[in-house]
C-alpha cells in the first residue's frame, strides 16, 4: 500500500478529493490538516515535556482535554490544540506560538525536523493532506523568504528520503486561480455572511515579513503569491518528483482514474 500526499494550492478542491478518497479506500488511514499526524504539524503546538507541563499548569481548567488532544513523541509533546473547543480567551493565539511553522523556529531546525519525520515514516496506507506542500512551501516563501533555487533543493532531499517509502503526489493544479479565490470567498463564510477564510489569508500574507518587505496588500497581491507558489510547485513536481506524481485539474477528473493510480505501486 502506498503514502498518497494530496496538494494543491487553498481552495484547489483537496478536501473534496480527500473525501472521495477516504470513501473509495477505507483500508487507508486520512490524516487532515490538524489531526496528529505522523508527519504534518500544521495547527498542532510541538513542545518539550517542560513547555506542556507549563501549559497543564497554566490551563488546569481544561488539562482533560489537553491531555485528550496530546501525544508524546520520544521528547516532544504533540498537541492538536485546534481541536480543543474553550471559551478561554486567548488560548488558541497562546498555543500557535508552539507551531514550528511561521518563523518560530530557525529554518535549520524546521528543515530538520521535517526530514526527521518523513525518514520515519513507515509502512503504507497512509493519505496526507497539505503535508509535502502547502504549510511547509508558505513558511519558506513568507517567513525564510527563500529563493527558488534553495525551496527546490529543500525538495530534492525530502524527496530523496520519500521515494523509497511508497510515495504518490497527487498534486490539483488550479488553472484559474482569481476564479478559484473568487469561489471560496463566496463559501468560506461565516454566519453573518463575514469572508473569514479571505480575510485570514490576507493577513496571513500582508503581515509576513516577506509580504511587509515587498508591502504586499490586497487580493491581487494574494493571486500573484499563490501563483508563484503553484509554478514553483509544479516546476519540483514535474523535474523531481516525475512519475511519482499525478497532475489533475481542480475540477475536471475521473476518481476512478485517480484510485487505479493511486494503488499502483509507486
């Protein structure tokens, strides 16, 4: 059985994918932005045994569920503290500071610990959302503002260690990517009708240090990022990852293609 990482840039239809995927093959396990997972750390704080019980101590109200949402890895506490639900002001913004993503940890030190964990992948059936792209690919553009040449080296050594591990990309190429925004500002809402979704993302841009540097404001500034992410996403899947990688459009795709290829061996 194979580990399928699925990608695409926000709003490409990933979720979509994934759904129909964790459908057609119950025998493989999905792991989705916020679960622990074996590789991704996305939404999860990554902490020394010291740091989480400072957290236990300082959040005694809610260590049941701290403890529900909390698993160990050899030093480190792993906590999926989006999943935890609590009326305590402040405690999710508290916890994102844990993330190893967003420049809260030099870049060697991410590097190495996300080629740590795709060394300890094991086994197969296995399907990854946003775990080889997206968090990851952000964080070097917006936050280490790396250049093209050091992202692709980056994924020349994850790939090294990936490919004798059953490793499938199945990457969605959004062609029409002002389209593809314009659909999930209309979707992405909340109850009152607020653009939550677009709202985050500017933020998210306009306050990186890449996006203050080159003062990056707007949906036209968000489209040009998300393109030039998507190029250089497409330019490592086409001359690194080759035949391990199945490009498909955001909307136009057979599933039944997809699931033959997806349990060939890779």
């Amino acid at each position: 059985m194979n580990n399928i990482f699925v990608e695409g840039i926000q709003g490409s239809g990933k979720s979509t994918l994934l759904n129909k995927l964790q459908k057609d093959m119950p025998e493989y396990t999905v792991y989705r932005e916020g679960d622990i997972s074996p590789i991704e750390l996305a939404w999860c704080s990554y902490m020394t045994k010291e740091q989480y019980e400072k957290i236990c101590i300082q959040y005694k109200d809610i260590y049941k569920e701290l403890e529900a949402h909390t698993v160990t890895e050899e030093d480190k506490k792993i906590t999926a503290y989006t999943q935890i639900l609590t009326d305590i002001q402040g405690f999710h913004k508290y916890m994102e500071q844990f993330e190893i993503y967003n420049g809260n940890i030099k870049f060697n030190l991410f590097k190495k610990i996300i080629l740590e964990r795709y060394a300890n992948l094991y086994g197969g059936g296995t399907i990854f959302e946003c775990s080889f792209f997206q968090n990851s690919i952000e964080c070097m553009l917006l936050y280490y503002q790396m250049c093209e040449v050091d992202i692709i080296d980056f994924y020349s050594e994850a790939f090294d260690i990936l490919k004798s591990k059953n490793f499938k990309l199945l990457y969605i190429n959004a062609v029409d990517i002002e389209g593809t925004i314009d659909t999930i500002k209309k979707e992405r809402k909340d109850d009152q009708g607020n653009e939550i979704w677009f709202t985050l993302m500017l933020q998210y841009l306009e306050k990186s240090p890449y996006g203050i540097k080159h003062n990056l404001h707007g949906a036209g500034d968000l489209i040009s990022h998300l393109k030039r992410r998507k190029d250089i996403e497409l330019k490592i899947v086409n001359e690194i990852i080759g035949k391990n990688a199945l490009i498909i459009g955001s909307k136009n795709y057979d599933i039944n293609e997809i699931l033959v290829w997806s349990k060939l061996q890779s």
